[in-house]
C-alpha cells in the first residue's frame, strides 16, 4: 500500500474542515481528482480511499479521522502542489 498516497488524501479531507467545518468531508470523486492532479492512477487512488478516512451508511462524503496525528506532515508538501479552485 502507497503510504505516500494515503497521507496525501488524508491531508485533503482534513483540509475540508476548514472550507466546511459543520460538514467536512470529501465525496469519493473529489477524493479521485485529487489523485489525479498529483499524478496517481485510479488503482492507486481507489485503494487508498479506503485507508484515508470513515464512510459512513449513507453518507456521500468520506470524513477525516478522528484523530489528527495519524496524518504525517510530509503528505502536506505533496498536497501545496496542487491547484484548488477558488
């Protein structure tokens, strides 16, 4: 498993806490495009969505962790080189 790839979708989830903290979490698409922009293939991406975060039965997003330090900081220099929409 590509642990560098899980820190990285990681570090986008905890990110949408701040764009939405009552409701954080990324749909699994949004998930799929950030991979993509930093260069992973779909295999890669949809593996490790399902180390990166809690789905819950019936909801569209997948939520950060509970727990903030399970996501090293070096996931953060790979994220910075991606584009966010405004």
């Amino acid at each position: 498993m590509n642990q560098e790839i899980i820190s990285l979708l990681k570090a986008a989830l905890e990110c949408s806490v701040f764009l939405n903290p009552r409701e954080p979490g990324l749909s699994y698409e949004e998930l799929r495009e950030v991979g993509h922009r930093a260069n992973y293939q779909d295999g890669e991406i949809g593996d490790a969505i399902a180390h990166a975060g809690t789905a819950y039965f019936g909801v569209n997003l997948i939520v950060p962790d509970e727990d903030p330090q399970k996501t090293p900081i070096s996931a953060t220099s790979r994220l910075s080189t991606l584009s966010c929409p405004n």
